[in-house]
C-alpha cells in the first residue's frame, strides 16, 4: 500500500530560532519533502529561502505597498535575474 503524503505549511517557522536550530529546520524540511510530502514555509530569514526550491515573491513593498507577485521561480532565478526588495536582500546573503 502506497503511504499517502501530506502538505505542510509553515509561517514564520525560524522566529525565536538560534542559527544552529535553522539548520535543523532546513534538515527536517528536506526529510518531509524526501519523504515525498509538499511543504509550504512564508518566511523572511535568508537562509531559508536560499535553500528552497522554489520562490513566490510578493511585493513590491509591504503591507498596502504589496500584494501583487512579483517573481516566482528558483533562488537562483531571484537573485540573478530580478531587482525586487527580496532579491536584494538574498543577493547580499549569498554572496556573502
């Protein structure tokens, strides 16, 4: 019998986290997604984007400023090929 997979979705789940207990995170969340399950995080922290797979970028600004998507694709797509506020911000962490 096939094991039936889930979606997961988390907002904000690196809040109150030390840098080490990130990297946990990231560990579980590559376990769930090998496992076969889909896994949704609304996050902020950079070291989490810049593992996923895929980006959903809201923008261009927040709160009444936002709203609209202004990229989707991968990391490495955002930091590349975009001038958003996001893909400032990860294109400073990783290059770093």
């Amino acid at each position: 019998m096939a094991e039936k997979s889930s979606t997961y979705i988390l907002d904000e789940p690196t809040t109150g986290l030390h840098l080490a207990d990130v990297d946990k995170l990231l560990a579980l969340l590559d376990r769930l997604v090998d496992d076969g399950n889909s896994v949704i995080v609304i996050e902020h922290h950079q070291a989490v984007m810049a593992h996923a797979d895929w980006i959903i970028d809201l923008g261009p600004g927040g709160g009444h400023d936002g709203g609209e998507i202004v990229f989707t694709g991968t990391p490495a797509e955002l930091v590349t090929g975009r001038d958003t506020l996001t893909a400032r911000h990860l294109r400073d962490y990783v290059g770093s």
